[in-house]
C-alpha cells in the first residue's frame, strides 16, 4: 500500500516513526510541507527525512509542492496531516478535493475540512467510489468514530457528551486539586507545552465545538456549523466555584454536548460528580454515549500527541487496506 | 438479510424485540430453543413468537429442533445465543460448526464455543469464506473486539486489564459504600437477581477468566486454555480489607489481567486508586488497554444484560452486511 503525506509536523513525523518502527508494508510514495515536498514512487527513505528535518533541514525539494504531490504522486491513500484552519479549512480542503477526485481515498486528522465541508466531502468519495476517514479528528487516540459506526451499528444514540479538550481539563484539574486561580492553571499549561501563546481556541470551547460539529454531522445526520453551538469557555471560572462543587463530591469540567433528537449542541463548564466516569485527571479526553440498546458507553483515553494521532491514522489506513485498495 | 435465531432466553428475546422496534430490515427464517422451533423462509412473526412465549407457550413446533433449524432453514448469518457451557461449549460448538460448514457466517455470544474452540472455528470459518463474530461474548454492550481489532488497529496491546464481572463489582462496590459483609452483599446482589443461587462461576472469577482466554486467543495471538490463568476470587475479602484500601483513597476491585509479552493471565482482587478510570460502580465493567502507539484507553460499560447484548449481537450483524452477505 502506498500513502503520500501532506503535513510534516508533529502528527506527520509521528506517523513516520510508527511505520518505521513497525512493519506495516506501506510506503510512502510521496511527502511534502509547506515548505519542500519529495515525491518516489520507489518509497521515500522516511529515517533520512526525519533525520534531515530534525536536524533543523527541509523534508524534501523546495521545488516540490503539496499540490504536486496530490496531483502526480503515485498513491493509494492522501494521508493529510497539516494543521488546522477553521476560517477556510484551506489548503487541505483543495488538497482533499483533488485527490478524490483521482480516486485516491483520503485519512485525516485535520479538522477544517471534516468540520467545514464534509457532505461534499463525503459525495465526492462517494462518487468516485474511494474511502474518506477521519478518526483522528475527534479524541485523539480514542477510537470513538470507530466503536460507534461499527460498533453501535444498530442503536441510536440519544445523547454524547464529554471532555473534548485536554487543555482545558488539565486547567480544571489543577485548579481543583491547589486550589490555583485560572491564570495560575494556565500559565502552568503553557510551560508544560499543553496551551498555545493564545490559548483562545482552547480555553473558549472553539476546539471542543468543532469536534461537536464533526460528531454531529458524521455520525448522527445531523446538519450543523460551529455557529449553532452554544459556546461558554472557563476563562471566568473562581477557584471558589471549584471549592463549592468539591464540598458535595463534585467537580467542574468543561463539557461538550450533542442530544440529537433536541438539535442542542453546547459546550460550557459544568458540574459533575466525581464518581462520574467522565471525571477524568490530566490532559485525558473522556467521551459518553447514551445509546438505546447499548445503554450508558465511556470512552477515556489521550485527546492529542503525536504517537496517539499516529495511533488514528494508521488504524484509518489499516482499515481501509482490509477492505480496498485499487491495485494493491 | 435472513438470520437464525438459536436460543429464545432473555438474550434471544432481546434480539427479537430489537429487531421488531428498528426497521433493520432483518428477517428471522428459523428460530429454536431447546424445546422448540420454527422455520419459515418467508419470516417468522416475531410479535407473536414472543407473545407466545411470554405468556408461557413454547417459541415453535416441538418438532423443529435447533439441528433443523441450523441445517434446513435458509439463512444468512447463524446468532447462536444460547447459555455458555463451559465444560464442552455443546450443544452451541456442533451448531455452529454445522453452519459455518454451509457457508453461513456466524454470530454468537456464546462464551463456550469461543472460549475452547476459537482456532479451529476461526479455520473453518476461513475455509468456507464467512465471518465469525462474537462481540456479544465480552463485555455485554462495550464494542471492545471492534474497538481493539479496527479502531486500535497497527497498534501492540503491551497490557488489557479491567472489571469484567459486574456480580463482582456490585458485590465489591456495596461492601464498600456500606461496610457489609461479602455474604450481606451476596444475599443483596441476588435478591436484585445480579448473582445466581449458585454464585461460583461469577464470585470464583470464572466469568471473569473465560473472558481473558476469549480475548487473549482471538484478539491478542495467544494460545490459551482457562487453566493458564491464575485465579483468585472475591469470596475471602473482608470489610477490613476494605477500609484499609479506603483509607489510602483507594478500593479493591476484581482485575482479570493479560500481559501478552509475559504470557500472564491473571484474575484476583486488587487494590486500585480511587481516582483510576477502571473504578466503576455497581454491575459495570470497564477494562484499560496499554497500547504502544494509541497510549492508555478505557472503556466503560453494562457488561450484562438482554438488550446491552442484543446491541453487540446487532452490531456484528450490520457489520457483516455491510461487507459481504451471499445471496441479498
């Protein structure tokens, strides 16, 4: 099976390691960022590339693009990796455009694209009869759109709410446990690499609502955008809102729900017993499922990190090698 | 699609009611239990089937055996879901091996035949070109099989470990809310009907082991027999223990365990933070998976249960449509 892979950050050099590390018997056939590409259709030496990009070179050919490598490589799979753009969802979305419009089947971690446009998205796979995957889009390495598609194939779900952020769980926990002020949460958050210089996107629930809105249109036909989520951050949050919840065994984590049947989609901090399964320490994401036969479903696991996004691609790819790749 | 339906206790009611609330598009053309059965290949009524059966009639024609049914009716896909014998997995095993040996796929949730016969069903069912799948068989409503085998897909499983006992878990969670006995638990988990009159094979940790070898044989590529895992059940435990575990901010818990690289199966009580994902309350189960690239991941779940295990029995359905069923 051969791959091409757009994106050659963190996610990207994740996945590069895993299929060194491991042997998988996929190739990769083509390799860019935005800055070089290579394209070989004998298979990219991925220990030199990531030998040369970390120590501090280019990944490829400045002559060579993210478009050529879409539009000439020799691929079964885009594996499309950049990072995020919520504005336009560009340039991914050109990128995934073109290459299933060559019947290349598509696997991303990016969220632009997935939570700006997928029913076209979604049409085009269908119409040129290739696959368009994207678990690692939501909840890092928790294989959430997996156990429900297939595994929950047959129930409906009634409601799904959870932890969608690890920045801002590992705030809330801080704050919980030392009785740290926001500010105090947060500064420690970012001299451990857990938020950005801008923590907005974080902090404000913005990341959280645009997972609600790819959960809800790919998996519960629902047709919504980021501006139909009601949206409150845990910027205004007191420690002392956090000690009242500790005194009747409760705690406050911000949470991100969907009840379908209602249209609601919502992300603000709530209040929540601590025996709750969704009560989780750290940077973890936690997702719940109600669902009218399985019942009450919790899913814990690591919402972000290189290895863990690796971890969503490659069972992406896995899956769509058992069931088809065109002349493979 | 057109199933057989072997087996009409709670699980195989569950599975009917399911089927006559969704519009799943599933026909039931034969249909037995040990008493009785039916075969109709332009569907059976399953509305009056169970009404039959729940005003205390037999399901069909005493005539019908589960052998006519496996071997004359005209089906898709077998759902055995009969009680598990443990001692001999019959007469579940002759069934579905009958079946599989007419190129029918096979669901089951049957612990027996999975537990002590996987290699050679798994070869049979290659032979004749048919899926064989056993969701059903651990963990009741969790999709843990799906999740492992396509979500985690690329990954090594280092450790699996969890509750999967939900009489156990009752029984431990009470002793500790209320500081009772192991027998004023027992007596309370049966008259709730969470434990049978003869609780041996859940308090024992049988239930739990069976579970381990399943997982370990069909998931994890190991060879094992129930007598390869150490086992330690729950009956010896004290209030003290309890308070002791309490006393650190921690609980006991019954832990079925499989360390694949040390061939290590193991089901004993064992002392766990509070704050561990795995600390479910009541008849839950929740089982951790340590894998390489995906990290640490829980699930958390009604592991029992007519309709929980219809949802997975369903599950494995819909999934064989949606890949390959012969003839529709």
């Amino acid at each position: 099976m051969r791959i091409a892979l757009l994106g050659f950050g963190s996610v990207g050099r994740g996945i590069a390691r895993a299929l060194l590390a491991k042997d998988l018997d996929i190739a990769v056939t083509g390799l860019a960022d935005s800055r070089s590409g290579i394209i070989d259709a004998a298979g990219i030496d991925l220990a030199a590339v990531l030998a040369q990009k970390e120590s501090g070179g280019p990944c490829g050919n400045p002559g060579v693009s993210p478009t050529d490598v879409v539009t000439k490589a020799d691929y079964d799979i885009l594996v499309e990796v950049t990072p995020t753009n919520v504005e336009t969802a560009e340039p991914a979305l050109s990128h995934i455009r073109a290459a299933l419009r060559r019947h290349k089947h598509v696997v991303t971690s990016n969220k632009g694209p997935i939570a700006l446009a997928y029913p076209e998205l979604r049409a085009l796979a269908n119409e040129n009869g290739v696959f368009l995957k994207y678990e690692a889009t939501v909840c890092g390495a928790i294989p959430l759109i997996h156990a429900i598609k297939e595994g929950l194939a047959g129930n409906t779900i009634a409601r799904l709410y959870g932890v969608f952020n690890g920045t801002c769980n590992y705030i809330l926990t801080r704050m919980a446990a030392e009785g740290l002020t926001y500010e105090q949460a947060l500064a420690e958050a970012r001299e451990l690499g857990y938020a950005e210089a801008d923590p907005t996107y974080d902090v404000e629930g913005i990341d959280a609502a645009i997972k609600l809105v790819i959960l809800a249109n790919t998996i519960l036909d629902m047709h919504t955008t980021l501006d139909d989520v009601e949206r409150t951050g845990i910027t205004l949050l007191t420690p002392e809102a956090l000690h009242l919840a500790e005194d009747q065994d409760c705690t406050i984590r911000l949470i991100g729900e969907i009840v379908p049947g209602a249209g609601v989609l919502r992300v603000s901090p709530r209040i929540i017993a601590k025996t709750h399964p969704l009560v989780v320490e750290g940077t973890l994401n936690a997702v719940t499922v109600e669902a009218d036969l399985a019942g009450e479903l919790t899913f814990i696991g690591k919402g972000a990190g290189s290895t863990e996004t690796a971890s969503a691609v490659i069972g992406d790819l896995l899956y769509i090698r058992e069931r088809h790749v065109q002349g493979s």
